[in-house]
C-alpha cells in the first residue's frame, strides 16, 4: 500500500514523479485503513542524504500490506553538516524529541561516515544509543544498514568491526541460509547485494553473540542477520537500497578525487558491477583522466549517460521482498504493542 505525504518533503512529489504511489494527506483521511508509522535516522552525508532518503522511502512504499506508510526522516548531533543541508534538515525533518513524541512502529537507520579509528568515538555515537535506547523500549523493529549495523553490534554486543585489506566494492552473490525464515518468505534462494565498505563484522562474532545468519556470500561475507528474539533488530551488512546507479556515483565522486589528488590510486572498477561494454567504456575514461592530469588540463566529463544504460539491477526484487516481510512482521506485532502513534499534523 501507499506512502502518505504527509509533510512538505519533496522526496514525496519526486517519488510520485517516477511512478511510486504516494497518497496526500487529504486521500489518506479518507480511507479507513491502517497506519504504520516508520521512522528513518539518516545519518548520510551530504552528497547521499536525499538520495538515501528516496532509496528507502521507495522500499517502505512497495509494501504490499493493507497500511498506509508514514514516513518520519530525522537526524541526531554529531554528524558534519553544510549550511544547506542543515536548512534542509531544519525545514524537513523531525528532531528525536518530536519523534518520541508522537511515537513509531518501526525504525530504520541508515549509515554514515566515519572519521576516527573507534565508533565509539565518533561524535554521533551517544546520541545513536539514546536513539536505540528510547527504540529497545518503544520500537516493535529496528533494520539497520551497513554502518549503523557495525554501530549496533558494537554497542549492543560488543562486537569489534575489523578492516579488511582491501575495499569490498561492488555487487556480489548472495545465498539465504535460512530458508524457513519469516523475514525470508517467498524470496529467491540466490540474489545479488551492492556493498561498499572497508571493514567487516563476521559470522564467528555474531553467532556467538546468539545472531541469527539469514543471507551470506562467499565473497562479501555475512549480509543478513537478526537479534536473538529474531525480529527485533535486522542487521544489513551491504546496500540492498541502492539504486542501480548508486556505485557508479561512487566511481565517478572516486575518480574525481584522484584527479584532484585527495587519492593516490585511480578508483578500480566495482567488482561485477560492469560489462564488457561499460568496462570498455570505463577505461577509455580512465585513459583520458590520466591524459589529462599529467598535461595539467581540465578533467573530461564523466560518460555516465553512456555507462547508466548498460547497468543492471539485480538485487531490487529480493530486496522489497524482504521489506515487505518486515513490514508484516511489523503490522501483526504492533497490534499487541501499546498504544497508536499519534497521527501526524500535514
């Protein structure tokens, strides 16, 4: 069922604008149905928030539960802002203390940036556990992605990240191993996952800390995993929210940064990401940028429009079927769970 827009939030109108069914408010009054009430702690920097915002707003949205979604973006403190990004936050999203307020039914956190050698140190680290405090308590499901997952497990179980020798970059294959699942339900037994990190949590770890594993790969390691009750907290380890282009984003933002020497190396394709064709097309790029920089000239254009029809999505599927029986989960347990959130004020 549908997203509601029941705020001024552009994602809404863009996400309308590329077919997604999105409800106004007024709509939304008028249907005597369900609402589920789904929090999102973006913690993305700048260049990723809205995106972000979209990738996940859109997977709430193909939840095929009889519910309307509410959507509910906010942030915390510690995390580096510009001055337009901050007017944004400060213009559309909530801050915690509304969001305890008017209550949740679910939570999703994305992740972040990091800039120092321990999570804990990291500015937003205490006010991520006032937020998983409040939400153990309040919160029927927390889905956590990448970073945040890493976050958890170390605050929840002391559970250390370890750098692996080299970025994990790329789309990998994936097998559930937890068939029976009920966050498994329907979905295919072999999938593709986009990662993009430099440092992993392991299934050794995890287990011993009473985890479920639900999906792992033989390349990329454990992707999926759940708390010891099973639905309370899901740990992503990949990105299975991002768009098809999102790492060729990445690659393009990499190149720059070697062009503009804030790297030494330039940036290896995403491993199984490209074809042949786009491989080709990629390190003709590649050529060009290296041209450039040693005859000090300007830096070519990135051949995205070239490279973005040449890329596939194999892992959007999988992904909104395991959304979707999140969000089930979610609607049968919140029935038993307290009182309603308060319905918001458009």
């Amino acid at each position: 069922m549908p997203l509601v827009a029941h705020s001024p939030l552009p994602a809404f109108e863009k996400l309308r604008q590329r077919g997604e069914k999105v409800l106004t408010y007024s709509q939304a009054l008028h249907q005597d149905i369900r609402e589920l009430h789904v929090g999102l702690l973006n913690m993305m920097p700048d260049a990723a928030l809205t995106a972000t915002e979209m990738q996940f707003m859109r997977l709430v949205g193909s939840c095929n539960q009889i519910a309307q979604f509410f959507v509910h973006p906010f942030t915390i403190p510690g995390l580096s802002r510009g001055a337009e990004t901050k007017a944004y936050l400060d213009r559309y999203y909530k801050s915690f203390d509304e969001i305890c307020a008017m209550g949740l039914d679910a939570l999703i956190i994305t992740g972040a940036n990091v800039t120092n050698p321990s999570l804990d140190q990291e500015p937003f680290w205490r006010p991520l556990k006032e937020v998983m405090a409040w939400a153990e308590e309040h919160v029927t499901s927390v889905l956590c992605s990448c970073l945040a997952t890493h976050a958890l497990v170390k605050m929840l179980y002391h559970i250390e990240r370890e750098p692996m020798p080299a970025k994990l970059w790329g789309v990998y294959s994936h097998r559930s191993v937890h068939k029976e699942h009920p966050l498994l339900r329907d979905i295919n037994t072999r999938f593709d996952v986009p990662h993009s990190r430099y440092n992993a949590v392991y299934r050794e770890a995890l287990e011993r800390a009473g985890l479920t594993i639900l999906i792992e790969s033989e390349d990329a390691g454990v992707h999926m995993a759940v708390s010891p009750d099973q639905t309370g907290i899901v740990y992503f380890q990949g990105h299975p929210e991002y768009d098809t282009h999102s790492l060729l984003k990445e690659y393009k933002r990499e190149a720059g940064c070697f062009f503009d020497g804030e790297r030494e190396d330039y940036p290896p394709h995403p491993e199984h990401y490209f074809n042949e064709d786009a491989a080709a097309i990629a390190d003709r790029y590649r050529a060009a940028v290296l041209a450039a920089k040693q005859a000090g000239e300007t830096m070519p254009t990135f051949p995205e429009a070239h490279l973005v029809p040449l890329l596939d999505n194999t892992w959007r599927d999988t992904t909104r079927g395991i959304f979707n029986n999140w969000l089930g989960i979610v609607y049968e347990q919140t029935e038993f769970k307290g009182p309603r959130p308060n319905r918001p004020v458009a």
